[in-house]
C-alpha cells in the first residue's frame, strides 16, 4: 500500500539522452489489421481494428465487430488532433473515448514534444519521458536505445497504464500489442491479421 | 387530373425505386411474395452454406473480407464459423450465445443484452424468413429479374442509431437468402453472401451445442 501510494520515479537518475532515439522506434501503421479483444469490467468485447494512414496525413482506427458493424472510427490528425467521425451510443462515453485516445495516442508516438523531453535512468533501462498536458508518456528502452521494452502512461508518482508491442519486421507494423490499465480492470490485445487478397 | 398525378407519381415512384436499386422494382402489392415466401420456409428445415463477408468503408476506400462456414436448423438455432483471415465461431442456440475466439470461450444470455438480442433476432430472421414479421422493422419487397430484395428500416430506437437499413436478396428459385446486406449510420455497409447452400440436409444437434 505504501509502495502504491509513493513515487515510483523519485528514485530514477535523471541522464543525457537524445530523444531522436525513441523516434527511430517508432511503428510504423500505414496500413493494418488487427485481431482486437477488449475486456473491461469484466465485459468482453471482440472484433477487427483497422488502422490506416489517410492522404491528408491524419491516421484512421476503425473498431468493428467480426460481422462487420462499427463501434468507433476515430481520426487522430496532424499536429494533435483528434476527431470521432463516428461511434455507437454505448460507447458514446467523454471518459471512454479520452482513455482510448490516450491509449493509441501512446502505442502510436503521438504528442512527442521534444522541448520538453527528458531521461531517466533505472537500473539496465531508461525511461524516455514525453510530459503531457495530463502525466507522462514513457517510452522504456535498454541502455542503448535500441530496443523498446515497454511504453507507459503515468501521473507524476506511478504508471496508470503498460502497453507492449512485439515489432515486427523492419518498417512494418507491430504483430501484437498489449495494452494493460493499472488502475482499474481494462486491457487490449491487438494481433495483426493478414488480410484475405482482392479478388 | 388527378389521374395524371397518380400516373406521374407511380411514374416517379418506379424511376426512384429502380434507381435505388439497379434493376429491381418495388412491388406496391407484395402479398403474392409473401404467400409463396412463407410457403417455401414452412417447407425449410435447415441451411448450411458456405458465406463471404465484405465490409465496404466508403469514407476509407477500404474493404475488410472474410470467409467461413455457416449453418441453420429450424427455429432459432445458428451457427457461423469465420475461418479466414481469422477464426470467430458464434451459436445461438435458444436464448443463449456462445463466441469463441481462438482457444477463449464466452457464453452469454442474449436476453441480458437487448440490442444484442436484436441484432441477432435479425440474422435468424433473414434467414429463416420471419422478418416481414419482425415487429422491428417496416418492410418493403422489390423484384428483379433472379431475385427479390426484402428492404427492412429500423423501426425500434436502438437499432434506429445502428443500421440505415438491412436488405435480403432471396432468390426466387427457393426462396433462400443468397445475401444478407447491412448498411450502417456512417454509409459503411458489410454484404454476407451465401454459397454452395445446401437445404433441408441434415444437420446434427451437436453443431450447436452450447454447453
């Protein structure tokens, strides 16, 4: 309990680090489809994630159901924008779609200010920090910042959320993602889906 | 003049529907369609097919598909198995559901979730040919030349928010749905094609035991 309640940076060195390093780890989802499964409160929810880079720059993520029937299509734009071109009502929720944009806005390397970027180091990893306007976004990588061990999303004492990604080939989009919140019973899986070929 | 109007509304009224969908005619009186639809599903026990799925996203140029397996008994019994690019196995047997997806299993009671109970109601109906009667939806039927097309318009308010409307193309040699089409809110709309149908072959109980 008291473990939970202090900060778990305080103890981390503050180092020299080039966050142009994090960038080069960033994935890469032109254009993709994931496997999704969703369980919050206990509730289970399946279906297809599509991500696709769009002509005008901005990335679409598109939640249906296998029969096909949308949840949500949010488009995360330029800069940092963000827009809902469509969700259904029971998912029509400010706070929902405020954690699940923070969610994606981390797994994707969004809001990467590099003004207010800095490094902590802990034991054999380092944590590459973004500041929000919100908490922190953390991108955890070895020593030599090659490769990336886990991403977190925290306030300023502790991670309220962990996701992993397993890359996959070079350049490619990630085969798998984990996405886990700490604070409350919600986590996403993504496993990437090859596609049947068009006729 | 009067007469004038009703030609040039009739007139109208059959460009229109026509436009809507090339090469189908709305049909002002189905009730001949409905005595001979209701007569071939009284005669239908059970279908299994193979099907395609297409999710078209206009919005996103894209489409989504996949192939599987799919079965029906007479009266509320389903199964369908998606098989590629993904494995997605869904029964409803009665008032329950069971989804399997890879090796995790949930079973659920449809009547604990409305919406559900409704989407769902809608592929027994479309299949077992019970939507004219589906007190959900306001019914139209049009006819081409190798089939009708059973338009159905949300009328509850839940799925009023879901789907613009839900086709049936039923073929007019059996009377059987050769496609299930979805059209949602956003104009995003998924096509569930049937193929290699096989009727009133047997069908054992175990394909849809939920247990």
């Amino acid at each position: 309990m008291l473990n939970a309640s202090c900060n778990q940076y305080r103890h981390m060195q503050k180092i020299q680090s080039d966050e142009s390093c994090v960038q080069k780890l960033k994935p890469v989802f032109s254009h993709v489809i994931y496997k999704i499964s969703v369980d919050v409160l206990g509730k289970h929810i399946s279906g297809l994630l599509l991500i696709k880079y769009m002509p005008d720059s901005s990335t679409r993520i598109v939640f249906s159901n296998e029969m096909g029937f949308s949840f949500f299509d949010f488009g995360f734009l330029t800069g940092n924008g963000f827009k809902v071109y469509q969700v259904v009502p029971q998912m029509n929720k400010k706070a929902l779609i405020k954690t699940l944009r923070k969610d994606f806005e981390l797994v994707m390397f969004r809001n990467m200010d590099s003004s207010k970027y800095y490094a902590l180091s802990d034991s054999n990893l380092v944590y590459h920090a973004f500041p929000q306007s919100n908490g922190i976004n953390y991108y955890i990588t070895d020593p030599s910042c090659r490769q990336l061990v886990k991403m977190q999303r925290a306030s300023n004492k502790k991670p309220v959320m962990e996701a992993f990604m397993d890359k996959g080939s070079p350049g490619d989009s990630p085969d798998s993602i984990s996405i886990r919140h700490l604070n409350f019973n919600y986590s996403i899986s993504l496993k990437k889906v090859n596609p049947l070929a068009p006729e | 003049m009067i007469k004038t109007g009703i030609l040039l509304s009739l007139f109208f009224c059959s460009v229109y529907s026509q436009a809507q969908y090339p090469g189908y005619v709305l049909l002002n009186h189905p009730e001949t369609f409905k005595k001979s639809f209701a007569r071939a599903t009284a005669a239908t026990e059970s279908i299994q097919s193979d099907f395609s799925q297409e999710k078209s996203m206009t919005m996103l140029s894209e489409k989504i598909k996949s192939t599987g397996k799919f079965w029906w008994l007479k009266k509320d019994k389903l199964r369908m198995e998606y098989i590629q690019p993904y494995s997605y196995l869904m029964i409803l047997n009665g008032g329950k559901i069971l989804i399997k997806e890879g090796q995790k299993k949930n079973i659920v009671s449809a009547n604990s979730n409305k919406v559900f109970q409704q989407v769902n109601r809608i592929l027994i109906d479309c299949v077992g040919g019970s939507m004219l009667d589906n007190p959900d939806f306001q019914a139209a039927v049009y006819e081409s030349s190798g089939s009708f097309l059973v338009e159905l318009k949300p009328l509850s308010k839940n799925l009023e928010e879901l789907y613009k409307n839900i086709n049936i193309v039923i073929d007019k040699k059996d009377y059987t749905a050769t496609a299930i089409e979805m059209f949602e809110l956003s104009g995003d709309k998924t096509i569930i094609r049937f193929q290699n149908k096989e009727v009133n072959a047997h069908i054992p109980d175990s394909v849809f035991i939920i247990p």
